[in-house]
C-alpha cells in the first residue's frame, strides 16, 4: 500500500505502512528508504564501500581464498539437494559462519528440512535429527543417566543434542518445558546430566523448523526464547521454471540427493570459518549505524520514525545488535572482503530482526508485517 502525498516518509500511522522490497536480501539499491545519491548523515554525501576498509588488510589474501574455498564447497552441496531458496542458502551459510541458529519458517513441503540436512551433508561432524511432538521430554533431547544393576552404578547416555549440526523438526510442537531444556542449551553451549556438565561439540549449529498453520495443539516460542536464535527465515514458494526442476530432478531420480559425492568441509575447516568473521573489521561508523537502526526500534534514535509506538510494543534487545553486526560480518567474509560496508548490514536485515520485534495487537491486527517495519526503520536512519 503506498503512503498518501500528506504522509512523511516511513510513518507508520495505521493502515499506511512502506512497501517491503520483493526479497529478503534485497539491499540499499532496491530499498525504498534510500534513493541512489541519497546524502548520508549530517548532511554528509554518503562514504564509498572501500572508504570502510581498514588502514591494513584484517585478514590475508590466502585467508581469504580458503574461506571461499569452503563457502563455495558447502554451496555445491546444497545446490545439489535443494532448487532455488537463494534466501536460505545465504542464511544457512551466514549463521553458520557467524556461529548461530536459524528458525525456519513455511508451509509444508518447501525444504526446510532437506535443507537442513543438506548443510549437515556438506559437514563431516555429527548430524542428529529430532522430530518433535508433545510427548517429547527434556531427557529425550539432553540424555539421561541409565542404572546398571550388574555394577550397581550409573551411567550417563548423551542425548542427540550432543551433534555438530541438530535439525529440531517442528520445535512449535514439543512442550514448553522441552523447548527450555534446548533452548539453553543453545544459549549455554553445555547440558549438566545428574550433576555432571557436558559440553557440546564444536561447532554446533541448531536448526529448527516451525509450520506457521494447523497450529492446534502447537506450544507457539516465546519471544524471549524467539530472540535466542541468530536469525529467522519465511521461505517463499519456488518460480515456476524452478518446480519445473524439481520435477525434473524427481523424473531423473536426483531429487534426494546427488548420485556422486559433491564434496563435503572438515570441521575444522567450519571453525576457521568462524574464526575469519570475528577477524573481519568493523569501522566506528558502521556500529554507530547498527545502534542508531536498533533505537530507531526502540522508538528513540536519532531521527525517530512517526507513530513506530503504535505499531512495536517492543522493540530489538541488545542482542539484536550483536546479531546484526555478526550476520554483517559473515555476509562480508561471504562477498569475500575483509570489513564490513552498511550494504551488509542492510543485507539480511529481515532475518536479524522480523523476530525481534514485538507487534501491538492493533498492528496485527492491520495486517502489518515486521518487514515493513524494519524498512520503516531503515529508511529513517541515514547511512554512514
């Protein structure tokens, strides 16, 4: 819906709401808040992306080529199992640079799941798989001790959280208490099984599906535990010449997998990776800019947007600042550079933030999405 003449840009007085971009990755030259030749703040015309570069290169040359040497491994493997969903791919592969977990979110059947173990294929660690349902308890997910009545002792058996990579389909469907116990393990990186604490391996990387309908019966994630997860992806429905593949992959017998091995990354190779994006350089100016976004949600900020209170009951924590800054840095090391431009951050700034924001029952009920609210915000905080 376009914004009447009368209305400044980026007000979000009910129902008038910005028009969000057509894909989640679209960046400051398709976004609506920020025209071509826009001037950045104060006045200032904005900075070129290389002016954000650090006085001497943050990472080598050599680091750099082995990073996307490993990129374009797990990108092969995935493009093998999985059509389209160019969205997801950068999600998958930036939360597991940045070290992350990722809710997924869609309508049955658009392959979250082989998604998921697509990653997981593409690693030689550990892969476990947990199908949710109601009945589902902590000790099924962290372990249990087990009496051995031979020994009169017991023993502990580690749950299947203790993997590499930890597909939980369907999380909206186990018990609030269930969702706890993984949760803080996610947060705490370590499970405590009578009395004993057992770290989890590293990496370790949760993915976790969610089915927006037939939510009876569903135990929906609290926001609190929602903002424990580096970012959240809604996958779309693919083109038509992409289910066009699909249907040639299935006639051809490849729609599971690839005959042939495309290849695969140690773990080691997973944990460079890692390490390269907490080298990757950040310039004052573009931490400024992610905490002038993140108070913009707030409601505060320095140009603060018209009526966003009606709107967001609550808005990005400190941790949505952290994220932002994280996912920006991976999205640089993915590009192949070694510092981070407002480009990456206006990259994946939908699935930083659209779970971060709390709605008000009047937004909702509008039918306003959090992805108009967060191009409300970035079009009002100019960029550096």
């Amino acid at each position: 819906m376009s914004n009447p003449p009368s209305q400044q840009p980026g007000d979000l007085a009910r129902p008038a709401v910005p028009p969000a971009p057509s894909g989640p990755s679209a960046t400051s030259a398709t976004a609506p808040g920020r025209p071509a030749g826009d001037p950045g703040a104060a006045g200032r015309p904005p900075r070129g992306p290389g002016e954000f570069a650090p006085a001497s290169p943050a990472i080598s040359p050599a680091d750099l080529e082995r990073s996307g040497s490993v990129v374009n491994t797990i990108t092969g493997v995935f493009h093998s199992r999985v059509v389209g969903q160019e969205n997801l791919r950068m999600t998958l592969l930036a939360a597991l640079a940045a070290g992350g977990h990722v809710l997924l979110e869609s309508v049955p059947g658009l392959a979250k799941t082989t998604a998921a173990s697509a990653l997981a294929s593409s690693i030689t660690g550990s892969f476990a798989r947990i199908q949710c349902t109601p009945d589902l308890m902590p000790n099924d997910i962290i372990g249990t001790q087990i009496f051995n009545y031979g020994s009169g002792t017991f023993t502990t058996q580690l749950g299947p959280v203790h993997a590499n990579v930890v597909l939980l389909d369907e999380i909206n469907r186990s018990s609030a208490k269930t969702q706890s116990a993984m949760l803080e393990a996610m947060q705490e990186r370590q499970t405590s099984i009578g009395g004993e604490v057992y770290r989890l391996p590293e990496p370790f990387m949760v993915l976790a599906t969610q089915n927006p309908i037939e939510e009876e019966g569903t135990y929906v994630l609290p926001e609190a535990q929602m903002d424990r997860f580096l970012m959240k992806e809604i996958l779309t429905y693919p083109r038509p010449a992409e289910e066009h593949e699909i249907l040639d992959r299935s006639t051809a017998g490849s729609l599971t997998g690839p005959r042939q091995a495309v290849g695969t990354v140690t773990l080691e190779d997973v944990r460079f990776l890692q390490a390269m994006v907490d080298q990757v350089y950040v310039d004052p100016a573009v931490k400024r800019y992610i905490i002038d976004l993140i108070f913009t949600t707030r409601g505060s900020g320095p140009r603060p947007v018209p009526n966003l209170t009606q709107s967001v009951r609550v808005g990005a924590s400190p941790r949505g600042s952290l994220a932002l800054m994280r996912v920006a840095q991976a999205q640089a090391l993915l590009q192949g550079r070694d510092y981070v431009t407002p480009d990456d951050v206006r990259a994946m700034r939908y699935g930083v933030l659209r779970h971060r924001l709390v709605l008000t029952f009047d937004a909702l009920a509008s039918g306003i999405k959090p992805e108009q609210i967060i191009d409300a915000v970035f079009h009002a905080v100019p960029m550096p």
